[in-house]
C-alpha cells in the first residue's frame, strides 16, 4: 500500500519529521533500499521543506539480540549517511531507539536499552539534549512566522458542509488572521 498522497498532505503542513525506522531483520534493509519508503519519506520531507528531522529507531525488542546496541549504531550510521545526502544536517538530528509497542523510550527513558545515554543535537539556533522521543518533540524549535507581513494562507483542502457553507483548510504561513 502506497501512502505517498497522504503522505505529501500531512507533511507539507509541518513544521517537524519524525522518520520512524524499524530495527527488525530485513525491515530496515527494506525501507532503506533504494525504492525503500524511509529513503522515499526521507527525501519528500526534505524536498516539502520540513527543515527539522527525528529518527526513531522502532521495533528495538525486536532486534537480534533484543535492544541491540550494535543494530542502533549500525541503523543510525546507514540513516545518518542517507540523509546527509539529502540535506539534513546528522547532527541537528535526534536519534532514539524506542519500542512502541513497549513503551521504551517513548515518554520515559527505557531500562532495558541501559547503553543508550541519550540524544544530542546541535544546530545554530541552540543545542539540545533528551532521552525519550518525547524530548526530542519538545526541543523541535517553532519556525518564526513573519506575523508583520500580508496575510499568506496556502490552502490545502476546501469542504463544503451543509448547513455551514464552505471550509478551506489551510496555514497561515504570513501575517495574521482574527474573526470579524
């Protein structure tokens, strides 16, 4: 199933990626391969203008071992390369080795990956440093939006709903817009 449409939508709305890479055998090798979707996500959020980036490495309980160091490191260097290649800057780029499914990393830093001492970016407006992916959301840094400017407001969607008339959808990428 391709989910490129949904995809390109949800992401030219963004102000923050998080690529989701699975740790599994064969999982990350699919995604990474040349018509892989984590080389294909990677490049749209570039090419979309989503300047900040978070890797997850998920699936860590299922990785050979489980929660692997060496299939961490091993998946941070591929990814890292990769999008070097692309534009991103590896070192404004939080890696996190979670498990969704387990909760690992996710809100609170795991036990079971006691070799991870967290994530450190750094980047011209500022570092920063985490342990959960929680933390690395929380240190995404808001784009500035030229509030002094013209009104710009790129549409995205128009919904037309009885009884309410038409909706677009849409961000304010410029000035400012208020009821009334």
């Amino acid at each position: 199933r391709d989910f490129i449409k949904n995809m390109i939508t949800g992401t030219s709305q963004a102000d923050c990626a998080v690529l989701i890479v699975a740790a599994g055998t064969g999982e990350f090798e699919a995604g990474i391969s040349k018509n892989g979707q984590t080389r294909e996500h990677a490049l749209l959020a570039f090419t979309l203008g989503v300047k900040q980036l978070i890797v997850g490495v998920n699936k860590m309980d299922s990785s050979e071992p489980p929660y692997s160091e060496a299939r961490y490191e091993e998946i941070k260097k591929e990814v890292s390369s990769y999008i070097k290649k692309i534009g991103y800057n590896p070192a404004a780029v939080a890696f996190v080795p979670i498990s969704g499914w387990h909760g690992d990393n996710m809100l609170e830093p795991s036990t079971n990956m006691p070799w991870f001492k967290g994530w450190k970016i750094e980047r011209k407006d500022g570092n920063a440093e985490g342990k959960t992916l929680i933390d690395a959301l929380d240190a995404i840094l808001p784009p500035s939006r030229p509030t002094e400017k013209p009104l710009r407001l790129p549409l995205q969607d128009v919904y037309k709903i009885g009884g309410i008339g038409t909706v677009p959808v849409g961000r304010v990428e410029t000035g400012v817009l208020k009821p009334g």
